[in-house]
C-alpha cells in the first residue's frame, strides 16, 4: 500500500523535534513496561593531588548488569595505570551494587586490547562504519573474575 493512500507520509529528512517525539514515545513506552526508577548512574573519576581530573568513567547499574559508556585518561595520564585504576573503581563499584556483568561497547581505534588485558571478552563485532572500522562489544563476569 502507498504511504499517502494509507493517509500518512514518510519523511526521511526529520528535524530535531521530531527526534525529541520518538525519544519520548519510547521512554513512555519503556517506563511503562520496566521498572527503570532502578537504574542508577555510575560515576568514577581519578584526581592528581592538586584536583586536576586525570580519567574517569560513566556507566549505569540496573539489576545485575552494569554498562560502562564512557570512560576518558587525560592524554598527559595515560600509560601509568590511571586507565586502570578507574575501570578497578569502576568494577568495585558495580560489584558492591550487586551486579556480575559488565558490558561495554568500543571502536577498533579506542581501547580493545585495553579491556582485554582487563579479562573483557569480545562477544559481536559489527563492520560497516567507515573503512577499516568495527564495533566491537564485551563483556566481564565479575562473578568470575
């Protein structure tokens, strides 16, 4: 059947507006089918003495699962154990909130071999992105870990 003659249209090219509808539709829909009050965000930072921020993650806890979505080392910090120190704060945390899993999502250009000296076991690689690109997701059982 054609889009008109079903008395709608398809419009490829929305604008902002209409990306803030389809955001709010889907967190009515979801509020109503899941108990997402229990989410609960995750935030680590790593300081020198004099306070400046040298790494840190965002994340969220729900359940027994906790996603990492972020984490950034100051270029200056990097290669001496900041990177590390925020994922081990980062994993504690999620820990003593109950959680046995951590996921996270990363670019072949970010932190992959990162996480796997980390015990972060890639579970899907998606191809696709600009050449030579993938996505990759992994996973840590800290149940097992």
């Amino acid at each position: 059947m054609n889009a008109d003659a079903a008395g709608w249209h398809v419009n490829a090219e929305a604008g902002e507006a209409d990306a803030n509808w389809v955001d709010e539709q889907l967190h009515r829909f979801n509020l109503a089918s899941a108990p997402l009050d229990q989410v609960r965000p995750l935030r680590v930072i790593v300081t020198a003495a004099d306070g400046a921020r040298l790494g840190g993650a965002v994340g969220r806890t729900w359940g027994e699962c906790c996603e990492l979505q972020q984490i950034a080392v100051d270029p200056s910090a990097r290669s001496r154990g900041v990177g590390s120190a925020v994922m081990a704060a980062f994993e504690a945390e999620s820990r003593a909130r109950g959680c046995r899993l951590v996921y996270l999502e990363t670019f072949s250009f970010q932190a992959a071999p990162f996480y796997e000296r980390l015990g972060y076991k890639r579970t899907h690689s998606t191809e696709g992105f600009a050449p030579g690109i993938v996505k990759h997701l992994y996973e840590k059982r800290l149940d097992q870990a």
